[in-house]
C-alpha cells in the first residue's frame, strides 16, 4: 500500500523550522545573559558589604536621633556586652569598602547588569510556534510538486515576495526538490532584479546574501536613515519593495554601523557645522558640489578613512578662516595640503578652532616688528609652528620671544605681541 503524502508538509517544516531557530537564538540569549552575571557576580559581592554598611548606619543614625540608640549587645556566651558601632562608625566602614571598587569595575558592572538585563529580556520576548498535526491526501493526486513549491512559496510569504514564486509554479516537475527551485528562483530576471546587489557582492569577491539576510540589511539602512532624518527619498521601495538606494551599500558590504558613521560624519561635521567648514570644503575639494555632501558621504565608492580625512582638513581650514586668517596668494592646493598636513600632525577641529584663535591677535603686529627690527618673517606659518606644535616650535618661539624682547627695550617694557595673541587683523581665505 502507497504510503499517503502529507498535504501541510510545508506548513509542519516551516514551524519546525521557526522553532528550532527560535531555541537556538533563546539559547544563546540566555548563554549572554549568564555570562554577563558572571561578570557582575564578584562586583557585586565586593559591593555587598558596603551596602549592607551603609544601610545599618542609616538606621543606626535614625536610632540615634529617636533616642533609642543601644550602646551596646548583651553576648550570652561570654556575659558581656559587645559595644555597637555608631552611625559615623558605620557609614565610614561602607565608605571604605565601596571606595575599593575601582572606576573601571563599576564602569564594568554596569554594563554587564545592563547586558543582562537586555538579554534576559529578549530571551523571555521568544515565544515557539504551533506545530499543525498532519493532514494526508486522501485522493491519491498530492505530489511532491505541489509540496516543494508550497513550502517556497510560504517562506517567501513572510517577506512579502510571493510574487517572485508564483510565476515558477508552471515550470516545475513532480520530481522537483525545494533546492532545484530555489535554484531556478534565483535565476529568474524578476529575482535578481530585486537582489541586484548580489551580483555586484558576487564581482567583488563577496558571498551572496540569503534573501533574509539581504532583507534584513534593508531594514537596518531604513532604520538608520529614519532616526536621523533623512529625505524619505533615501529609502523609498519600488516594486517588490526593492530599495534602489540601498543597492551599492550592500554590494559593497557597508554595515550599519558604518553607514551611521558616514551620516554622522556628514550631518554633525559638516551640514550642521559652522559656515566655514562647509566653504573650506568646497574650496578644497570641488568635486564635492554645493549640496551633495551627505550623498558623497554615503557613496561606498568613497572610501570612510578618506571622507573623515577631507572633512577634518575642511574643519581646520574653516577654523583658519573663521579666525580672518589665510595664506596670501596661496593656491587653493596648497592651503588644502597645509590643513591636511595640520592633520597629520594630530590637530583636530577644537585645537584648530583654538589654536587659531590664539593666533587670532597680534600676527600682523609681529610682522611688523620683525619688519623693523630687521630679523626674519614671523609669518603665520610661524606662528602655527609653535601653537601647534609641529617640527620647528622651538625656533618659532625664539623668534616671537626675540621681537617681543626687541619691542619691550623700545617701549619700556611693553609689546604688543604675546603667545596668547598671534594673528593678522584682516579676513581671508585659509
């Protein structure tokens, strides 16, 4: 006798599957949430005794202002009394004890507890589907066709994409395995429409993306993007709800996390930066147009190291300019090239703004006076030399110390040039 076949087979297997996935990912929720307790566990015991400290002193203190304070506890075993420490005793010893614990423990603990407070949330969120009993065919026509593309054809349900498995009904044989169509799946032109950046994955020597996988990518973008504003536009779903603009970051395997660095990258240090990072930017870099910042920012093509360093010479640069500061007659490649060298050498947009800002007022007078005292251009170069730091701060602090010197045997020790004061009084482009 024929063994009958199952007609909700895809139904069970899919539960099945679900479920398994489901105790596997509440397993290792709950692996975290114990190895986070680990963590916490000897932060804690350390901290034990000074709680418990400090909370027998509190209650020894409102003893002590209720007047019902003992002075002492009688011990039957010795017939004496055992003398009880004060409040101030108390709260001294859990002073002692938590002050044991070091900053980086607490720090520690914290986010461990924190840790396992979340993943022990998670764990008790999972819950397990039913698992429906079997029902057989009872009129002997059930085939091992309809069985594969109904369990295909419920996976792809979930995300919303039958739409890709219907055309295939047609097309498969009595014989064809679940593996065989979704073989088949994958080389329809409608599917790699809507996973194109498999292809571009798959050129670069990176793997395919599942379909859950890709979708899920999908999600974290529009998340992302959602949360700090972007123009709807970024993230709109076409047919199949195929996002075109998420194409090029999952080809070229941009995580979240850099993709949220790259729009931090352009909203807080560019965009909503002061006026002078964004006109330094341009002058530096043209092939940033007015109002593509945040869409070159997001380029995967663009490297990240590359933008960050771009917009960190824009940041010094706009600071030079924000003080009235420039390079007369300097090409706008060779400021560029100054601020990115600036950069190399570990200055970053706060000790640009102020640095130069210190240099922000005696520049031109030391030009001045190094004019006529014959000794050589205290230029702005000069004067970066030392405030920043670089290779040469010795000598340009000789030479600001030496016309000040100078300006002091003249004017009976005044001068009009100090470490704190050393820029140009007029504006210009860095």
């Amino acid at each position: 006798m024929a063994e009958k076949k199952v007609t909700n087979q895809a139904a069970i297997d899919a539960a099945n599957r679900a479920n398994a996935n489901a105790a596997q990912r509440q397993s290792a929720l709950q692996a975290e949430a114990a190895k986070q307790q680990a963590i916490v566990k000897p932060i804690a015991q350390k901290a034990i005794p000074g709680i418990s400290a400090l909370t027998s002193g509190i209650n020894a203190r409102i003893a002590e202002l209720s007047g019902t304070a003992k002075t002492g506890s009688y011990n039957p075993i010795t017939g004496g009394y055992t003398p009880v420490q004060s409040s101030q005793q108390l709260v001294q010893q859990s002073r002692d004890i938590l002050g044991a614990i070091t900053p980086t423990e607490i720090t520690t603990g914290n986010t461990a507890a924190a840790l396992y407070q979340k993943a022990l949330e998670e764990a008790n969120k999972i819950t397990f589907a039913d698992v429906p009993g079997a029902v057989y065919d009872t009129t002997g026509t059930s085939t091992g066709r309809n069985s594969a593309y109904d369990l295909l054809l419920a996976q792809f349900k979930l995300y919303g994409l039958e739409a890709l498995i219907t055309p295939l009904q047609n097309l498969i044989t009595d014989d064809t395995s679940e593996g065989e169509l979704t073989i088949m799946l994958r080389e329809t032109p409608a599917y790699q429409k809507r996973f194109a950046a498999n292809k571009t994955r798959i050129t670069g020597g990176l793997r395919a993306l599942n379909e859950a996988e890709y979708l899920s990518m999908e999600d974290k973008y529009q998340t992302i993007m959602r949360n700090y504003g972007l123009p709807a536009s970024y993230y709109a779903k076409g047919d199949l709800g195929r996002q075109e603009g998420f194409e090029k970051l999952i080809g070229f395997d941009v995580s979240a996390a850099e993709l949220e660095d790259r729009i931090m990258t352009a909203q807080k240090r560019v965009i909503d930066a002061p006026p002078q990072v964004k006109e330094a930017l341009k002058q530096f870099y043209p092939d940033i147009k007015d109002g593509e910042i945040l869409a070159y920012t997001l380029d995967p093509a663009q490297g990240l190291a590359n933008i960050k360093k771009k917009v960190l010479a824009a940041e010094i640069g706009g600071a030079a300019i924000g003080a009235g500061l420039g390079y007369k007659g300097d090409t706008p490649e060779a400021t560029r090239a100054r601020a990115e060298e600036l950069a190399r050498y570990g200055v970053t947009a706060e000790t640009a703004r102020a640095g130069f800002g210190a240099i922000g007022g005696g520049l031109e007078r030391g030009r001045q006076l190094a004019s006529i005292y014959q000794q050589p251009d205290y230029n702005q170069a000069v004067a970066e030399e030392e405030i920043f730091k670089l290779p040469g701060q010795t000598q340009a602090g000789e030479k600001r110390k030496k016309i000040i010197g100078l300006e002091k045997a003249t004017f009976g020790g005044q001068t009009g040039v100090t470490s704190g004061a050393l820029s140009q009084n007029r504006a210009g482009s860095y």
